[in-house]
C-alpha cells in the first residue's frame, strides 16, 4: 500500500512537473510570437521602458541602414543598458562601428571643419570597440575596427599665426608700478 501511495505522489510530481514545463515553453512560444510581430512591423515600434533589448537593436539598425545614425544610436544606448552577454558585446561592436564610420563621414565631407566632431566620434568609437574586445576578444572585426579606429587621427588643426610684431627685446612684459615689468 505504502508503494502505491509513493508510485501515486511521483506521478502526480511528474505531471506537475511536466505541467510547469509545458507552461514555461508557452509563454516563451508567445513572446517569441510577439518579437516576431514587433520585428515585422519594426518601422512602428515605438519603444517603451520594458521593450525588449533584441528589439531596440534591430530598431537601431534599421536606423542605421536607413543613414539615421542620430535615431540609431539613441536606440542602441537604450538597448545597452538593458542587454546582457553576447547581445551587449554586439551593440558595443556596432556602436562603436556606427561612431566611426560616422567620424570618417564627416571628415571625408567637412575636412578641418569638422575636426572637434571628428575626434569626439572617434573617442566614442575607440571607448565602445575597447568594451567589445573586452567583452569578446575572438572578435576579430571588433579588434580591426579598433585597430583602425586607434591609427587613425586627424591630424591636428592648425593655429592662425599671430599676428603680434613685438619690438621689445624683454620676456618681461611692462606692468606698472613694477620695476623692469616683474615676472
């Protein structure tokens, strides 16, 4: 009687078990319908504080695809701070690819012109490729992009020559009240 009782009670812990499971595979079942329904309507999503991560990155480059690096990267800097492993080394890597190629853009177009942009996106690139190497370092197209993002510098811009044409022979400059100009 005592082994009925047990048999009875780990089969009722056997079908609860597979009860849980069953459950679990449902909801992931309906979340993945609903990623699925998002990404084919990613152009309306409009993302709110508990949008999935997965989903802001492909709306960031959906963005980025479509040359709205403003947009994609907001989007990508959201999805940041909520991914986790492999997916996080992923927007590093793309957000660091997204500043440079921007950076290199904007010098190929404005030159001089543009030099604080330039070395601010650059800066950017070098800070969000170093996290993606750190995070995986097989990574050989992080490692290139950081490579590269690393060699290449615009040079610096250059300053106006002055225009001052001094005749005194003194380092000091004359102040008054001071003897010989004082230091």
């Amino acid at each position: 009687m005592a082994r009925l009782v047990s048999f009875n009670a780990l089969l009722v812990a056997l079908g609860l078990t597979l009860s849980g499971a069953m459950i679990w595979e449902g909801v992931q079942a309906y979340r993945a319908i609903r990623h699925n329904q998002a990404l084919a309507t990613i152009d309306r999503l409009q993302p709110q504080e508990d949008t999935a991560p997965e989903l802001l990155a492909a709306k960031a480059n959906r963005h980025a695809q479509e040359g709205k690096w403003e947009l994609a990267t907001r989007c990508y800097v959201q999805a940041l701070s909520r991914a986790e492993g492999q997916l996080k080394q992923k927007l590093h890597y793309n957000l660091g690819t997204l500043y440079l190629r921007e950076a290199a853009k904007l010098w190929n177009q404005q030159g001089v012109w543009a030099y604080s942009h330039v070395v601010t996106l650059l800066g950017l690139a070098r800070e969000h490729l170093r996290e993606s190497v750190r995070l995986d370092p097989d990574d050989l197209e992080a490692r290139y992009n950081l490579e590269y993002a690393l060699r290449i510098t615009p040079p610096p811009r250059e300053r106006e020559p002055a225009k001052w044409q001094g005749t005194k022979s003194s380092v000091f400059s004359i102040m008054p009240g001071s003897p010989q100009g004082g230091p």
